[in-house]
C-alpha cells in the first residue's frame, strides 16, 4: 500500500500531467508521423488505446495493407482515437501509459516527461497492473511481445480447430482483435476507477496459451486477473477458484518420449550417439534356418519386385492444443516438439524406397487429417500386385495411443481395426506391418498397481498384421534431438543390410538386441516388441 506522503505525490503528479500542455494535437500527429517508419509500434499503440476490437481491426488491417504495399498513406491512427477520446479526463494518463507499455520511451522524454518516474507512476513492468489502459489489454500485449513465430503457427493451428480462420494475419495483435471481435474473447471496455460488471471471457484462449513454452507466466498472470474480476463481480467465486486450482495441480501429468535434453538417463558422455550408432555392430550372432530352404507356400508371395507396396510414414513432430485435447483434457503438460525427427522420417523414406516401396509421407497431421490420410491412400494408392503394406508413425505417445499433431490421443487398435475394416478391402489377406515409434508409459499411472497382462492394450486378433513398437509398455523410447531415435535408426540400419537375407520378424529380432543392449548402457531401459499375427514368414525381397 501507498504511504500517504506517497499517495500525494500521486495525486500531485496525477494533476501535472491531466493540466499539461505538452501532450496535445500537435504532439500526437508528430508522434503519429515518426511511426510510419515503425509500423510495429503502431500497431501495439492502436491495441492499447482503441476501446472497440473491432474498430481497431478494421482500421489495422487496412494499415498493413498500406505498409504492405508501401503506399505512404497516413490513416491517422492517433489523430483519431484523440478526437474520441480528448473529452475524457483521462486521455492524457491513458497515452502515456500506452507509450511506456510499448517502450517508446525516447518519445516520452521528448514530450518532455522523466520516464522512471512515470514507469513507477503507472507501473508498467507489473503485467497484472494497469492504471489507465485496460489491464487485460496489457497482459494480451505483454503476450504478443513474448510469442514467437513457432508458437504464433500454433496458436492459429489451434485456432482452426475452433472454426477461426487467422491465417491471413501474421501479428499476433491483429489476431487476439479479431478472436475479440467474435467474442472468443470477452472484454468489458475498462473505465479508471469503475468496476467490472461481468466476468471476462478469457476461458478458451486461456486453456491454448498455456500450453505455449515460454508463456507460462503470462497465463498465470491472465488467469490471476480472470479470478480477480469473478471474485469482484461474486464473492462466492474465490472458493471455486481455489478449488479448481488445487485439482488441477493434484492430477499426474502424461509422461511422454524423452530426448537427451535432461531425462532421467545421463548422455553426456557421449560424444554423439549417431556416430556411436554407427560405430555398433548389429550382433549377427543368432542362428537362424537357412531360408532358402523354406517351401513357397510358407512365405508371403512377392507379386511385383519392381513394387512392393505402399509405405506411409506419419511423422508428427510439432504439437499444438486443439478443441478436442483441451476439452478431453488429454494432456496436462503440452507435449513438447520432438526435435530430430526429421532424421528418421527421411531414414525410413531412403530405406523403404531402397526395396522398392511406393513412400508416401506426411508431417503434423490433426487427428482427422491423419485418419484421413491413412483413409486416401489405402483408397486411391494400394494396386492389385502390392504385395504387402506398411504404416510407419513417429510420435509421442502413452500405452496403446500416438498423438496427433492437434494433441488427440488416438488408438492404435483403432488404426489396425481401419485397416482391416471393409473400407479397406485391397488390404485384406496381404501382410500389414506397423511401425510405432512412440512410449508406452502408463497414463495417469499408480505405482500400488500393476497389470497382469503386459501387452491388455495391443490389439492382435486380425491376421496378417505385424506391429512393432519402439518400446514396450511402461517404457519410454529414447531419441536424439539431431540424430533422430535409437529405434528407428537401428531399424533402418538391419534393413539395409538383412532386407535381402532375411524375414521382418527375424530382422526385427536382430533390432530388439541391439536396442536393448545399446539402452544398458545409458542406464536407460528400452525394449523394441513386436506382436505377430502373420501366417508365413514376411521377406522384402523374392526369395
């Protein structure tokens, strides 16, 4: 609280700057006319001072259009909102303010104010805080000065999933305009001194920023002002807040794929584990029937040498919140970019096509976009002579489920059940192999209990399915961020060199030593399992 020597100097700076003449029409236009070369200042200005979204955002679209197509027109942006606002007493507080918000602050000393003292006047490096300008607006700015353009795209992706099309606005300003515009989000025009009347509606958007990395603080700060102004409004709101509050710090987050970032395995003595990879020799040690030897109706026929098959790769590397996830809560913690998985997109891509498989591939696909690809291709791409059919899916995921790129959890049972449904009939009676690079940890897992079956949520019943995962359930898979995962790349590796000598399931075993091995020594356990409903041994190549 203010002393009260304190609170006079206030009041007596409060009346300085109401009563003085170096803020007026003049200065604006001169202010207005500097910023032509600084659009960006501009528009955070305009954000701040206009009272109506949607005012602001008609007149800042047409300003990027001019900026855009470097017309040199004024729209007189400032000169503007003083001619509305210049009958409020508080006009004079509110453009100050909005200029130390926005850091103009050699403009503020030419006006010819003492910037610290002004800073500490309005208390502009407290986002919660505001004394003239809407102490929303501020938080919201505060937001699009921290946002980056990765997290930019994913708030549009996030956007989409709400039926909000942004993607012809590129500044994060202009975007949260229009989100108020079609009251996503709710703002009560802000009066100094006045209460709030309702509640603001910040509910949803909230929900998306704070899985943004780099923007927690910000959304406690928004979600702090959202209980202050309910606990205003009602009384009785605080006890729920605080509820809700508790509940949600008490529910167990999804672990998801570790990367040598800081998990709880020590990779720091290793120099590179992609050279290390490469140093391995994968242990031919096993002793296996000739198989030349095996009779024909034992092996799956290759129809076609020169077309083996289709091979689809889903590679889902940057997540984002979507309706679905955050109203089914299916993640407390956003699931963080999986960084290096590239690698294994374009390592499955060479090897797959090295043995002759058509290789179509897609990165960051929602839950409807994948099921739909999926979908397409097994509709418009499988021939009559493909011999089997591969889907390879590279994400993060908890037993059972990958997530898509929108977050969504999704079946894996599902996708098997796609694909042996009447939709795709081309596929029924060929060999279906599905690679899953992704964890199985428990969900949500208590310690006190255990499962008698290792394996209760991997579905086998259809034939001619062989699936592998890169990790058994309760365990997690290990990926480098610019080498790509211990899994893939090995698996990738065995092909190469016993794609021409051997069956999957014999190659497959190979892997599962030497991944398991290799993760002993990183203190780190990961066991690759695959389940096999094939009725004959599966080659990629004509013995």
């Amino acid at each position: 609280m203010f002393r009260p020597d304190a609170l006079d100097e206030r009041a007596a700076l409060d009346r300085q700057i109401i009563h003085s003449n170096l803020i007026n029409v003049d200065v604006i236009s001169q202010i207005e006319r500097e910023l032509q070369d600084e659009p960006y200042d501009m528009v955070s200005l305009v954000f701040l001072l206009y009272e109506v979204p949607d005012t602001a955002l008609q007149k800042l679209v047409t300003h990027q259009k001019i900026v855009t197509e470097m017309l040199g027109t004024n729209l007189n942006l400032l000169h503007d909102w003083y001619q509305h606002s210049k009958s409020k007493p508080t006009w004079k507080h509110e453009f100050l303010e909005a200029l130390l918000i926005c850091q103009l602050f050699n403009i503020v000393r030419r006006i010819g104010f003492d910037v610290q003292t002004l800073r500490k006047h309005y208390q502009t490096d407290y986002p919660g805080l505001s004394m003239y300008v809407d102490p929303l607006r501020k938080i919201l700015y505060k937001i699009c000065e921290e946002i980056d353009t990765p997290n930019l795209i994913k708030l549009q992706k996030s956007l989409l999933t709400y039926d909000i099309d942004v993607s012809g606005h590129n500044i994060c300003e202009i975007i949260l305009l229009e989100l108020m515009s079609r009251r996503f989000i709710g703002i009560k025009y802000y009066r100094h001194d006045e209460k709030y009347l309702t509640e603001i509606k910040i509910d949803k958007f909230l929900r998306i920023i704070e899985n943004f990395d780099g923007l927690r603080k910000l959304s406690l700060d928004l979600k702090f002002l959202q209980n202050k102004f309910a606990n205003e409004t009602n009384p009785n709101n605080s006890l729920k807040c605080k509820m809700d509050t508790t509940s949600q710090q008490n529910e167990q987050p999804v672990l998801v794929e570790h990367t040598n970032e800081g998990g709880i395995f020590d990779i720091n003595n290793l120099l590179d584990i992609h050279e290390d990879l490469e140093k391995l020799q994968i242990n031919d040690g096993f002793h296996f029937e000739a198989d030349k030897n095996r009779h024909m109706e034992e092996i799956y026929e290759i129809k076609n040498k020169n077309r083996l098959g289709l091979c689809l790769i889903i590679n889902q590397e940057n997540f984002y919140p979507s309706r679905q996830s955050i109203e089914l809560n299916n993640q407390m913690d956003p699931l963080q970019t999986r960084t290096g998985s590239t690698k294994d997109r374009i390592a499955l891509e060479n090897t797959m096509s090295l043995f002759n498989f058509v290789v179509n591939s897609r990165s960051d696909l929602g839950h409807k976009e994948m099921i739909n690809f999926i979908k397409d291709n097994i509709k418009n791409n499988i021939h009559e002579d493909d011999s089997m059919f591969m889907l390879c899916i590279l994400s993060h995921g908890v037993r059972g489920h990958i997530f898509a790129a929108d977050s969504v959890k999704i079946k894996v049972e599902d996708i098997q059940k796609l694909l042996d449904s009447d939709e795709a009939k081309k596929l029924h009676c060929i060999p279906k192999v599905l690679i899953i690079q992704a964890c199985q940890v428990i969900e949500n897992q208590n310690p006190y209990l255990t499962t008698d079956s290792p394996l209760g949520n991997i579905f086998i019943k259809k034939s001619d399915f062989l699936v592998y995962w890169a990790t058994a359930p309760e365990y997690e898979a290990i990926r480098h961020i610019t080498k790509g995962t211990v899994f893939i790349q090995n698996l990738c590796k065995a092909i190469r060199l016993y794609g021409n000598k051997k069956h999957l399931s014999d190659i497959f075993t190979i892997v599962n030593n030497t991944v398991t091995n290799y993760c002993m020594k990183l203190n780190h356990p990961q066991v690759p399992i695959y389940e096999n409903s094939l009725r004959r041994a599966l080659y990629l190549f004509k013995p």
